[in-house]
C-alpha cells in the first residue's frame, strides 16, 4: 500500500516536474521570438530611414542635374 502511495507521488512529481520543464522553454522560446521580432522591426525601421535618407539626396542631385542642363541649353 505504502508502495503504490510512493509511486503515485512519484509519477504526480515526475509529471510536475516534466509540465514545469516544458513551461519553461516554451517560455524562452515565446521570449525569443519576441526579441527577434523587435530587432526584425528594429532593423525594419533603420532600413527605412535610410532609404528615405537616399531618396532625398536623389532628389537634390536630380535637381542639381536639371539645373545644370537648364544652364547649358
């Protein structure tokens, strides 16, 4: 009797314990993908910059192009 008393508190600890591990890592894995998202949108937003940045100095160098035809003609 005191034997498969043992084994059942064994198994309920075995069980919590593997319930426990399993809530663990699932923790880190939803904590890493969130920091990869937010260095995703990170990285996102420097890239946009950037590009709006370019996209500026194409302008003015568009303009400066224009202009120098302009004068030549």
């Amino acid at each position: 009797m005191v034997d498969k008393k043992l084994e059942e508190v064994s198994n309920f600890l075995k069980d919590k314990i593997s319930f426990t591990f399993f809530l663990v890592f699932f923790s880190l894995f939803l904590i890493s993908c969130e920091r990869s998202f937010e260095n995703f949108d990170k990285n996102l937003l420097e890239k946009k910059k950037e590009l709006e940045e370019f996209n500026e100095k194409s302008n003015i160098r568009k303009e400066e192009i224009l202009k120098s035809q302009n004068e030549n003609n």
